[in-house]
C-alpha cells in the first residue's frame, strides 16, 4: 500500500478528513521550500502537493503565477525540487504529491524523472494539463515505481468521463470546485458537495477538494462531505507577502494551524 492510500485508509479509521497545503517549491528559494515543508507536516498537514514552477501555467491564477515566477528567478529547477524532496523525506513519511505542468518532466525525460523522482521519495505526481489518453510515456514508468497518478475532476466533466477517470484514479481524486483558474473567487459548498457525493458513490480512492479554498471556514466546510481539503492560494500568497521576512514561519505555522483545527473540528 502506497504512503498515500495508508494516509487515507488511517484517516478514514480516525474519522478525520485531510488536510492538504500546497506551495510552490523554490518560492522564495529551495532551502526556504524545505523549511516550510517541514513547517507543514509539524502542524498537521496529511498530504503534501509541491508545485513545480513552470513558466507558462494555464490553470494557476496570478498568486500562483506570480510565484512560479520567483521560484524561476531563484534558479529553481525541476532536479532542484527533487534535489529537496529527498532531503524532505530522510525526516518525515508524510506522502509528497508533486504538481505542475508535464513539460519539466517532459524535458526531464519521462522515465528518468520516474526513477529519480522514486529515489526522493515522491509519493505522487498530478500533471494538469495531460489527459490520460496521452499519459502513455509516463504512467508506465510511474506504476513501476509505485507513484501515483492524481488525476482532476472539474464541474464540467460530463458524468460518462468522470466515471471513466475515476476507475483509473491513482491516490486520490482531485475535484477542482469551480471553473477558472486557482483562487479567483468564492466557493460554494453547497454545490459542491452535491458534486463530490456523486462521485464518491463511483470513485475507488478518496476525493479531496481543491481550488477557491482560501479560510479555515472554507475548509471545514468542504471537509463535511469530502475526504481532503486542498489549500493553495491562500498558502502562497502569505509565501508571498513575508518570504524575506524572519516572521514567515510563524505566520505560515499560524495559518496551516488554522485550517487544521477547522477541518478537525467538523
């Protein structure tokens, strides 16, 4: 069983829901990536999604963006990010999930990031912007290796494709709440939990929510009907407005502290 499945299977024992922050890896620069990542699974994060910076994104909104960005200007490279993970992983076995764009890892070469990637003790990998039709090259190479391949569920899949893609989930279902890019306005719940109840009665693995969540009311919220909660504008933006400032840590610890007691007191 993968760390991300043991993840879930003890959580749903425990009956709690998980907690899932993103930021993006290199912003402000990698050795501060790794700090924060130890940060997170200290205040209880259960799954960790990093963002591979990427200079051409069409899902992100302009805090994500704009912090992909800076990780580029740091000189952060996708060798770099993996370069940390393992580092990451000598200390904690809290499941890393890596997301971004399939171009870096094209470039990399689709097994060789394969094999590196299970060196460093990647858990998962959620590429937006490659369907599984055209996941050939890679998720052979994955599988091997036992890293899962999260794939997104958006309100406009037709119902015949989401069934589809949830028989072959990987690690868990990544439903995007709304339409549009990351953080652009508010969620709904109530339309979305009719959204996620329907896909839970076909998915095999767990489904966490992500996009628009930007509160600790937002996430208890979303985690009365879903399995995981995704966190990552919100997450970043604070990244963004203190990453030269010696009081990011405590403000980050703050906010993920937050959203960890929101979620755990549904």
């Amino acid at each position: 069983m993968s760390r991300i499945a043991e993840t879930f299977a003890r959580l749903k024992r425990e009956g709690r829901k998980a907690l899932i922050p993103f930021l993006t890896a290199g912003d402000p620069d990698l050795d501060t990536t790794e700090r924060l990542l130890h940060l997170l699974v200290e205040e209880g994060a259960d799954v960790i999604e990093l963002g591979i910076p990427f200079s051409d994104p069409m899902a992100d909104g302009p805090t994500i963006q704009e912090a992909s960005l800076r990780a580029l200007e740091s000189g952060t490279t996708l060798a770099g990010v993996l370069q940390t993970v393992e580092r990451v992983r000598q200390h904690t076995n809290t499941p890393i999930v890596l997301m971004g764009y399939y171009n870096p890892v094209l470039r990399f070469g689709p097994e060789r990031f394969a094999e590196r990637a299970a060196e460093a003790g990647v858990d998962g990998l959620l590429l937006v912007d490659l369907p599984p039709e055209e996941a050939g090259e890679l998720q052979p190479y994955l599988q091997q290796r036992q890293i899962d391949l999260v794939t997104l569920l958006a309100p406009t899949t037709p119902a015949e494709r989401r069934r589809q893609l949830a028989a072959g989930a990987e690690g868990y279902l990544y439903y995007v709440s709304m339409t549009g890019v990351t953080g652009s306005r508010q969620i709904d719940p109530t339309a979305i939990a009719v959204e996620v109840e329907e896909i839970r009665g076909f998915s095999r693995v767990p489904v966490a929510v992500g996009f628009g969540i930007t509160s600790p009311g937002d996430a208890a919220a979303v985690a009365r009907f879903a399995d995981g909660v995704v966190v990552g504008s919100a997450l970043v933006k604070i990244i963004g407005e203190h990453g030269a400032s010696p009081d990011l840590a405590e403000k980050v610890a703050a906010f993920v502290r937050a959203l960890r007691e929101g979620i755990d007191g549904v």
